[in-house]
C-alpha cells in the first residue's frame, strides 16, 4: 500500500495551459524579431516631400511679393 501512495505522489498533475499562451510567445518573438530596414528610405521620402512643399511656399512668397 505505502508503494501505491509513492507512485501516486510521483506522478506530477497535468498542466493546464491557456490556449492564449502559445499566441502570446509567437508574438513576442516575432515583435523582438522584426525588420526595421525599411526606416531610413520613408525617413529620405518624407525629408524631400517636407523639402518640396519648403521650396513651393518659399517660391509663392516671393512670387506674391
């Protein structure tokens, strides 16, 4: 009898996991994992856009003058 209590004490619960658990791993690897290479391009796109509109109103004030 003291064996069956040995074996039952032994044999750990069963875990029970949130089915959210596993989505929230792949998530956060694939947050830390991203590509951020895009950056420095929509940084130069948006510098000569500002630098477009700049000259245009620099170039209707002195028209307009």
């Amino acid at each position: 009898m003291a064996r069956e209590e040995a074996a039952e004490r032994a044999v750990p619960a069963p875990r029970r996991i949130s089915p959210s658990t596993g989505t929230a791993t792949k998530a956060a690897a694939r947050h830390i994992s991203r590509d951020y290479s895009y950056v420095p391009g929509e940084l130069k796109r948006i510098a000569i856009t500002v630098g477009i509109i700049i000259a245009g109103l620099i170039g209707t004030a002195i028209a307009l003058r």
